[in-house]
C-alpha cells in the first residue's frame, strides 16, 4: 500500500513513568508507557512511521506529545474498570483528524484491535502485523527482528 496514508496504533501499557518516577508530573504519551513491550511497540512506530498514536483505555487515542496528567490503572480487559466510551473515541477521531487515514496498522493485543476497530468502523483497511503470536514473548520476538533488520513486519513474517 505504498503512498496511502497509514495510522499506526500501539497499545498503552500497565507500567507508567511514575511507577519508577513517582514525581515526573504531567508527561507525553510518547514517554507515559515504559514497559518493555509498550516501549519497543513505541520504537517499532517511530521507525516504519510518519504518524501513530497511543490507545489509551482511559484517555483513547493520544498523538505522542498530548500529556497525561497522572497515573491511572484501565485496560479494556478489565470489564470492572470503566473504559473511555466508543462514543468519546470516535469523536476523538474526528476532532484530531485522524479520519484522513485510510490504513490503519494495529499493533498489539486482541482486546486492543477490537477497540480500534470498533472506533474506526468500516471504510479502512487495518493491518495486524501481531495477529497470530500466541503471547507478548512472541510478539516481542516480532518486534525485535522488525527492529534490527529496519524492515517492517508483512505477510511472510507472519507465519
């Protein structure tokens, strides 16, 4: 799909900044997340793309300089905690224009491509280059090679 605009979307993750900075304040999302695996999904569209955005299931999709007040503990995997509304999502889409996308590329888990899906709805093509892995070690694995030989993660690497 070369020359059609693409989104990337990583996932946030569990370990935030002030877990190991308690003090760190208000801080973009591109360095909210310092998890392993959020950071390499981080490294992974910083290097194969020109736009990305954290998904976020309490504040929905950030571009990497949009601040995060504080720390906060919502997945979308936990149904007990409430999650950012696919209602306030779309309307993220509309107002941060990310609508002008026509490929989407999600990176991450199953409950996370669910989300993104749901908020971007049809009339885009969504690539999954983790679909498959059975578990983080795997789609890490994924990443890493992706990483270290500068090529993006396709159809063959996939299998």
């Amino acid at each position: 799909m070369v020359g059609v605009p693409r989104l990337c979307t990583i996932p946030c993750g569990r370990k935030k900044i002030w877990d190991v900075n308690p003090e760190a304040g208000p801080t973009p999302a591109r360095d909210v997340y310092v998890g392993p695996f959020a950071g390499m999904c981080r490294d992974y569209a910083d290097r194969f793309f020109e736009d990305w955005v954290v998904l976020s299931a309490k504040y929905g999709f950030l571009r990497p300089h949009d601040l995060v007040p504080t720390n906060y503990d919502v997945t979308f995997s936990n149904r007990a905690v409430e999650t950012i509304t696919l209602s306030e999502l779309r309307e993220q889409i509309r107002r941060k224009e990310l609508t002008r996308y026509q490929s989407i590329v999600i990176l991450g888990g199953r409950h996370y491509a669910d989300a993104v899906r749901k908020a971007f709805g049809e009339g885009y093509s969504y690539v999954q280059p983790l679909a498959g892995c059975r578990g983080i070690g795997q789609m890490m694995r994924r990443l890493r090679g992706a990483l270290d030989s500068g090529k993006e993660i396709d159809e063959d690497d996939r299998r």
